[in-house]
C-alpha cells in the first residue's frame, strides 16, 4: 500500500445540528484537508438528554462554496444521522463542493420503518436519491488522485446485536441478518487497489474494542450485562478481510457512541490500535460547537439568540489524522474559533503520533 505521500483527514463527529456551511467552511479552510469524515447525528433527538451547552448548535441551510480542495479535496461522512430524516440537511450536504462519501446513520431513519410504496416517497428514499453514488453503504468508493478507498458499513445502524431496520435493509440491499451484512462489506471491500490507503467507514464501530462503559464502543447507559455495544456485522466484515491477508485495512472510523459518558461518569476512550496495527477511531466529540462571548471566548453564552452568538464566533471540534507514506502519523482532537473572518487553532489534544 502506497498512499499518496501525504494525506490529512479531518473527522468530523456526531453533529447534532452543529453544522453550519459559513463557520465550518472557514474551519476547514484553515486546517486544510484533503479528506473530510462525518461520524453522523447532524440534529437533536427527543430520546437524548439536551442540556444548555448542547443547545449552542446552529444549522445552517444556506450552500456555501468552499473553494479550498477542489481537486484533491475529499469530503467524506461517516454514519451521519443528518437528523431525524431532515431531507434539508441532507440536500445541503450533496450540494457540498468537495468529493465525498456518505453512510446513513440511524436517526436518518428514525420515522421510516419500510420504503413507500405509494407515489409519494418517503425521506429515506428522498435522502438516498440527494447523495445518489455518494452514498457508500455495502460499497466502495475509490479516490484515485489521493489514492484513498473508502468502503461504507451497515447504514442505519442503532449498535449492538439487533439488526435495526430490516425492511429498509431487506429492501434496498438485500440483507436480512448479521451474517449477510457482513459479506456485503467483505465483498465491497475486495478489489481494493493495492496502492491505496483503505478507510472502512461505518456509524457505529465494530465489537471486539472492549465492555468497559468508557470503552470506545462501552455502554455507558445501562450497566447491567455486557457494555460491548459495537457492531457484530462489522467485527465479522473485518475478520474475514483479514483472514489470508485478503485486503489490508489500516483504519476504521466511525461515531455513534459519544466521547461524554452518561450521567457524568467521565469521557470515552477515542482511539484504539490493534495488535496488527488497524486504527480504530471514535470521532463523536458532542457537542462539537461551543459559543464564544465576549468576556470568555471559552464559554458559552446561553442568553444570546444563535445569529448573535454567530457573529460573536464559535469553537468548533475536528479529529485531525496527518497520513504519511501509507501509515498514519498523527492523529489529534483540534477545536478551531471562527470570529468573523478571523480563523485560528486554539487547542490540540494529540491522542496519536509515530515516534
């Protein structure tokens, strides 16, 4: 495998409305990447407990160009739950002028239990048909002028043993059990130039990393049984991949399962290596978006209404992993300020790096 010689990819986490065009743009303007991953949740749930710091996110509807990357940029979401089915959202991602990769999250379909069959669609069907080959479930996408491929997971995806979603999987993909999943992400991952870095992208992670609450795939939320709440259908996609040496994978992204545990018990682990070396990357940093006011541009400013707080900047959350020749070198959790036009880095938190 021989990548190009050198790649940064910034991860983007579970979103949870905390996406605008303008301020991410400029963000990513900043950081430049020639790749971007989505770990899913673009909106709030009424399931999932919303407090005042979560409450700074701001969704922005308006297409933005952004300029930086034309050609080599990559954009890529992984998992997204653009948000209880909000076809806006959706559209305003496919309207995104970088390549990109997208895998359906869970909450992207919340409501949607089967396809229509009636002549109006539903908004699986209508999110499904914005992204058209974008959409990477049981796929691969190859990017040849950086020399990445990203094979896309199980979309819809809740973690843990149930196959959630059956109908809509049965449906469009033809998968009704762990087992068939499986072989439709070994199958899509076949083939995989040799020279190119690899990147399985996937909602949820697979089982396998650890039970512990705080472990990368941990069940924080109920601490009754088995906290392993990764993907069976992933770990068994992996296994047989790597069997016989069929395809290298040296990176596994994916969010779901929040880097802040339930009920104030402390922070997740975010990163995992392998003992062949596989990186397994957690990049649901939530709330990704925390206001900046004008005393403390740490803190949040809960009174202001969100086009004020816009103007006054915000702090914006990445994972950024730097790739040299074929491996990853580095890989940090970064939050980026954006005060009008004014872009800088203000904290960087290295969770790895090749010594």
């Amino acid at each position: 495998m021989a990548a190009s010689s050198s790649i940064r990819i910034a991860v983007v986490g579970d979103v949870h409305d905390c996406w605008n065009f303008e301020q991410d743009s400029k963000a990513l303007e900043f950081l430049q990447p020639d790749l971007v991953l989505f770990t899913g949740k673009l909106c709030f749930t009424a399931d999932q407990p919303i407090t005042l710091q979560s409450m700074v996110c701001i969704n922005s509807q308006r297409p933005v160009q952004i300029s930086m990357c034309q050609v080599y940029g990559l954009l890529i979401y992984l998992g997204c739950d653009f948000g209880d089915e909000n076809l806006e959202v959706v559209q305003s991602v496919a309207n995104v002028e970088f390549a990109k990769a997208v895998i359906l999250g869970n909450h992207d379909a919340w409501f949607t239990r089967q396809f229509s069959r009636s002549q109006e669609k539903d908004k699986v069907q209508l999110q499904l048909e914005c992204l058209g080959e974008e959409h990477v479930a049981y796929r691969r996408s190859d990017f040849p002028l950086i020399k990445v491929s990203v094979v896309g997971g199980r979309p819809f995806s809740c973690g843990g043993k149930s196959l959630s979603q059956k109908k809509l999987l049965s449906a469009r993909y033809g998968v009704k059990d762990m087992d068939e999943s499986a072989k439709r992400i070994q199958k899509a991952a076949l083939g995989t130039p040799d020279d190119h870095f690899l990147i399985l992208l996937a909602h949820n992670g697979p089982t396998g990393l650890g039970s512990d609450l705080n472990d990368i795939c941990g069940k924080d939320w109920d601490f009754g049984g088995n906290g392993d709440y990764g993907d069976p259908d992933l770990a068994h996609a992996i296994s047989l991949l790597k069997k016989d040496d069929q395809v290298s994978i040296p990176l596994v992204v994916f969010g779901h399962m929040h880097k802040e545990l339930a009920y104030g018990n402390g922070f997740r682990k975010m990163i995992v290596v392998g003992a062949d070396n596989t990186i397994y990357l957690n990049g649901a940093i939530v709330p990704r978006v925390k206001r900046l006011n004008d005393e403390d541009k740490r803190s949040l400013d809960e009174e202001s209404a969100l086009s004020s707080s816009e103007a006054k900047g915000t702090r914006r959350a990445f994972t950024l992993l730097d790739i040299s020749e074929g491996r990853v070198a580095k890989i940090a959790e970064s939050w980026v300020s954006v005060v009008e036009d004014r872009t800088t880095l203000e904290e960087e938190h290295i969770l790895y790096e090749v010594t």
